[in-house]
C-alpha cells in the first residue's frame, strides 16, 4: 500500500518533495487540540506524523495510536513521550548533525552581542539616540580571555567551542549537567589539551559566559534556577540555545534587574513563544526567535533527514536518526 504521511508543519524542499514521491503527504497543520491529533493518530489512516517541537505527543496522545512514526523536523525530540511511542512500537526520529554549525553560530552570534552590547547600541542609533562617540558609551566586555563555561559538550558544545577558542577564550566544559561523567581524551578529537573539563559546580563559579547546550530532560529542567545564578559571578553573561525550560525565567528576569549578571542571550524560552514578565522590557539581554536551525541550507538539511526517517517508518528500513533503538516503525 501507498505510504501516508500527516504532515504537521512546513516542510522545505527537498524534504517535501521526497515524501510526495514516495507516498501521500495529507496536510495536518491545522489538527487542533490533544483529542483531535489523538483521534488522528488512532484512526489508523497515516503511516507517519511528521513533525515539530509544537506537536505534543503525550502518552494520552499515543494511547491507541496505529502509526508506525513520528518523524520530527527537529534535532530536539521532548514533545514526544518516547516510552510511550516505544511502549506502541512507534518509531521516533529527529534531525541531529545537520544543524550543528547553525545553532553554534547563533551560540557565538549572542555571545558577541551581549558582551559587547550590540543589541543596546542598535536600539539606541534607531532611536535617534546617537549623539557621536562618547568615552562610556555602552562600554562592554572583551570575550579574549574569558572563561566560556559549556553546560553541556555534545556535537553543538564542541562546535561552539571550536569558535570560542578562535576568539582566544578559555573554555571548560561539563558533559553532562548536573550530573558528572569523565569525557576521556579520545572523545574529545582535535579538542584535547585545549578545552578543560570540570563538575558543573565548578562551571558554574567560574565561567565568565556560561552557554547552554544540553537537552531538555527531567534532570536539566530548570538547570539554571535562582540557586545556580546566585553562584554564577556578579558579571556572568548566560546563554540559552538548547530548551527554553533549561532556566527557570522567573528567576533570570529577577538575577538580570537587580544586576547580578551582565546580561544574557537567548533563542529558546521556557514557555515560548511567551516570555517571562519583564524579560521584553530589559536592556542588558538580548533576544531571538528561536534562529538556531534558520538557515536555507540548514532547514533543507533537516527537511531532507526528516524525509527519509519518515520514509524509512513507513516501509520498515533502517530509520538514519532514530531516537528509540530497537524500534523500527
């Protein structure tokens, strides 16, 4: 029988291309609540969800599902209960590799742009609030030098720590937060003998920008509550490029106007795409909407891998990024 693919969000070329090839592609964007994709998913109707991070899949959802997958068009996979869909032989793939160097180059581009305040300078020339140079004019912070603390030193950890290094940073790194793992010296390649590793109480204390690049788990949410920002230094620049939820919001907006860290950058928020009272109005952080993956040859990438996982769901093959072992679809 001919493959059919629900297809719950926009998916570039080729990715689209290759699914309509291979199968029917039924679009689902408009699904509505928890009942209805539930409804959806137990029809048995669809072969494969293709998906993103704004999909829930709960175990409610997947309690009577007849799918074989659910192909996410992301590299993040925490709207999914995987025990769940493993529990019902539903398959689970993501996008991982192909969005490394983006999101590291966001990682970079917001550690840049809050230690030299460049988000403050633009909004003070588009206002009409440049008067000429100035002696303190928005006088920032130099990153030559600086400790880079990495929460978290995965194939996005290490590519942001090959552009740290390159601006003369110091970079240490915990693998694994908050629990401690040693990374031995072969795993870290080209990167050993210049990146240091240390417990995530240490990485807190002594990073001068501390970045995030771990995934959302029970484990690391909430990662950086009031707790780990009341240790971080007075000048500490923090940066969110890996699962809003990771910082507790309330807490950074809190940390951020009483002026107990330099600033922060982020891409991903805790209940995105809201923000946190007072996270909008404040000067020292600077924000994006959620940039890491958004390059053309990037989301073709992802599209293309997303393709083929589901394709693979579909007629029993080898799933290329599976997240569940064992299961197949």
């Amino acid at each position: 029988m001919t493959p059919r693919f629900l297809l719950m969000t926009r998916l570039p070329e080729p990715g689209l291309g290759m699914l309509r090839e291979a199968g029917e592609v039924v679009d689902g964007a408009d699904v509505g609540g928890d009942a209805a994709l539930a409804r959806l998913v137990a029809s048995g109707d669809y072969d494969v969800v293709v998906a993103a991070l704004d999909q829930k899949f709960t175990a409610d959802v997947l309690a009577d599902a007849r799918i074989r997958g659910i192909a996410n068009y992301a590299v993040g996979y925490n709207n999914v209960d995987v025990a769940a869909a493993t529990r019902r032989g539903i398959a689970v793939g993501n996008t991982p590799d192909v969005l490394t160097d983006a999101t590291a180059d966001i990682a970079m581009l917001l550690i840049l742009g809050v230690t030299r305040r460049a988000p403050e300078g633009e909004r003070m020339v588009r206002e009409g609030r440049f008067h000429g140079w100035a002696p303190d004019l928005l006088v920032g912070r130099d990153v030559r030098g600086a400790t880079l603390g990495l929460a978290g030193f995965g194939r996005i950890g290490k590519a942001v720590a090959e552009r740290a290094l390159a601006f003369g940073m110091d970079v240490v790194f915990a693998p694994r937060p908050p629990a401690h793992r040693e990374v031995a010296a072969e795993e870290l390649g080209d990167l050993a003998g210049r990146v240091r590793q240390v417990r995530w109480e240490e990485l807190v204390e002594v990073a001068d920008v501390l970045s995030l690049h771990v995934p959302l788990t029970d484990d690391t949410h909430h990662l950086v509550d009031a707790e780990v920002i009341a240790k971080m230094k007075d000048d500490a620049v923090l940066v969110n490029t890996a699962r809003g939820p990771v910082v507790d919001e309330v807490a950074l907006v809190t940390a951020l106007r009483e002026g107990r860290l330099f600033g922060a950058g982020l891409d991903v928020y805790e209940d995105e795409p809201a923000l946190a009272p007072g996270l909008a109005e404040l000067e020292n952080v600077m924000l994006l909407p959620h940039l890491g993956s958004a390059t053309r040859d990037t989301r073709a990438a992802m599209a293309e891998l997303a393709a083929r996982n589901a394709i693979a769901m579909a007629t029993g093959a080898e799933v290329p990024a599976l997240v569940n072992p064992g299961v197949r679809g």
